[in-house]
C-alpha cells in the first residue's frame, strides 16, 4: 500500500470525521446526557454503522446507491426521518431532564443509547458520502482488495472512535458550566433544531 496515499486517507478521515455533523453532535449531547461510559457505548455503536458502511462499499452497494437515483432518494428520505425524530423528541423532551450538581441524564437505558448511535451512523450522510465516494478511490483494484479494505475500515474506525470519544470527554468535563436547567433546556432545543437543520440539509444532497 503506497505509504503517500496512506497518509492522505488519514488525514482526509480525521478532518471528515472531526467536522461537525450528526455523530458528533450525538456524542456531545450523550455526554451531557450520561457519562463516559455512555459516550462509549454510542462510539461502539457507531463503530458498528461505519463497519456495515464500508463494507457495502466495498461489496460494491456504493456504486449501486451513486447510480440508483430511487435507491439514493430512499436512503436520503431515512437518513432525514431519522435526523428529524431526534430533534423533535430533543425539542419536546428536553424538560424531562434529571439535573444535579454532579450529573445530567436522561431517562434512558443502554440499549436505548445504542440503538439510537447506530441508527445515526448508519443513515449519516457524512460517512455515507465518505464511504461511496471517497473511500473507493484509496483502493488499488489491482492488487488484494479485502487486505487494503481491512486496513483502511480499521484506521477509519480507531480514527472516529478516538475522536468521538475525545469530544465526548471534553464535553463531560465542561458539563459543569452548564449545570443548570435554565442552560440545558437552551442547550438541547437549539441541539434539536439543529437536528431538524440537518434533515433539511439532507434531503438537499445530490449524487452529483
């Protein structure tokens, strides 16, 4: 694997991944939500969306999503759905919250978290675009493509891992500064709009 291009891919991926968007919003809403443990769960589960990602990618089901416009707007429609829920349920839900001087949580369980992580990564736009139209082009068709595909769906994993959970403790630490309802509940309806921001935003995406 040309070690120039290796370099690239790494950087492109950190930068792709550190970008603001859905994952890391989700991240830092969970973090003010729960605490680390709960950050870890939701990467986990992101982890497991970025995997299925990469692999239809390289099962060729990126080609198929690039050229099927119906399959592309069936994507995009859920994708937006699912981005709009968490909003609304942020927006309506946001003074259901438990607050003290040591912990903020919402009445969720692990599972909930999970599930609500992995669906996001799995209709994310970012890592869906990454992954359709970006990854494809770091592969050498010439030479072991499941090797090379390992390789770069590992480096894309630690490297969304790692960051997602650096802006999950920064976010736990700075949970303090926002420690009361009055800051929270404004925290949570502008993350809930943003939410709605990027379902919109979604549906505006095209193939091209």
């Amino acid at each position: 694997m040309n070690t120039n291009l290796l370099i690239i891919y790494i950087t492109v991926s950190a930068l792709y991944i550190a970008s603001p968007g859905p994952a890391v919003l989700l991240v830092i809403l969970n973090s003010i939500r729960g605490n680390f443990k709960v950050v870890l769960v939701s990467n986990l589960a992101n982890i497991l969306g970025l995997i299925i990602l990469s692999s239809a990618s390289i099962l060729g089901l990126g080609l198929l999503i690039k050229s099927s416009e119906i399959l592309f707007l069936i994507l995009k429609i859920i994708g937006a759905i699912y981005l709009a829920y968490i909003g609304y349920k942020l927006l309506k839900n946001h003074s259901t919250l438990n607050f003290n001087t040591n912990t903020i949580t919402s009445r969720k369980d692990y599972k909930t978290y999970f599930k609500e992580s992995f669906i996001t990564a799995i209709t994310n736009p970012k890592p869906i675009l990454f992954f359709t139209a970006i990854f494809p082009n770091f592969i050498n068709y010439d030479s072991n493509i499941y090797y090379q595909f390992t390789i770069l769906t590992f480096i894309f994993v630690f490297l969304s891992f790692s960051i997602l959970s650096m802006y999950g403790y920064l976010a736990i630490k700075s949970k303090a500064l926002l420690c009361n309802p009055r800051a929270i509940s404004i925290f949570y309806k502008i993350s809930g709009f943003t939410f709605i921001l990027l379902a919109i935003g979604l549906l505006q995406l095209t193939q091209k």
